[in-house]
C-alpha cells in the first residue's frame, strides 16, 4: 500500500513538504542510469549503483548491473526501471535506511524534523553525522537553531537548490 501512495504521489504531483514525498521531489525520480552532481552512477530515486548491493537489488528487477553501468557511461535507455520499481527501491531500500540513520542520530524528532532529517541522511549517513551543533538543538529542541545549523551548512550550498530551504522550514517547524 505504501508504494501506491508514494506512487499515487508521483503522478499526481500533490506532495506534502515534510514528508517521503519531499525527497522524492528533491531527488528526481528517473527510471534510467544517470550521474548524479558528484558523478556517481544512479538509478530511481537516488539509489547509488556503487553499493555492495546494487548488482542483486538489479537482478530482482531483471536487470544487470553492468548494463545498467552501460547506459550511463553510453547515455543510453536500454537497461531501465519501470516507475513503480523505482519507487519500490525508494520505499523499501533507500528511505528505511535513512530513516534508521535519522533514528539513530536524533530519536524521537517530531515528524516533519524526522522527514527533513531523512532527507538530508539520504545522501548518506555520513553527511547527517556531520552536523554535531544541529543535532544538540534538535536535542534541545531549540527547532530554528537547528534550521540554522542546517542552513549555513556546506550540504545546503552544494544541493543548489530549494531543497535546503524546504528542509530548513521543516526542522524550524518543530513539527
């Protein structure tokens, strides 16, 4: 049911701003291989071909790796997903990891905080770690600290784009 409704979501165009829909939205959803903006072959909705995992997560939608791998390098659409895998990739791989880091870094963040977080750990868990000033306001709940934080970040100004802002309105939300 959940892969209707963030499908549903998609073709619609009617996305919440503190949700799983908003990075959908901030990450494009494409069914073909691309290089995303640090070159890193990527297919759906940012899922990273580099992975350990990338060749099976491939196979369970019929594809192979390399052909996919091919069609960056080539900048061909022969080895594709449908739209629905893709979204089946984000609901069931990409965004629960994520979410499990966002867990771990900052449990128990109101819901609209939790997504914006999520969005930010999509580009790994890593990156969210980084912020060690937002995560003592989230702590404290000091929400538009936190946004700041988020705000005059290295992240917002290389995801060039709304998305920081977006996000940043989240987590000054407390909500």
């Amino acid at each position: 049911m959940q892969v209707l409704y963030v499908f549903s979501l998609l073709i619609i165009g009617a996305a919440s701003n503190c949700s799983p829909s908003q990075t959908i939205r901030n990450e494009k959803l494409c069914t073909c291989c691309y290089n995303d903006t640090k070159g890193i072959p990527t297919i759906g909705v940012g899922f990273n071909l580099k992975r350990s995992d990338a060749a099976r997560v491939m196979i369970k939608y019929k594809l192979k790796l390399n052909d996919v791998l091919q069609d960056c390098q080539k900048r061909t659409k022969n080895a594709c997903l449908t739209t629905a895998q893709a979204t089946d990739i984000f609901n069931n791989i990409n965004y629960p990891e994520a979410t499990k880091c966002v867990s771990r870094y900052a449990p128990g963040m109101p819901t609209s905080v939790h997504a914006a977080l999520t969005d930010v750990a999509f580009a790994g868990c890593g990156t969210l770690n980084q912020f060690v000033k937002m995560k003592r306001a989230l702590v404290q709940k000091q929400w538009k600290t936190a946004g700041d934080e988020l705000k005059n970040s290295k992240w917002c100004t290389d995801v060039k784009s709304d998305r920081c802002g977006r996000d940043v309105a989240c987590i000054a939300s407390g909500k």
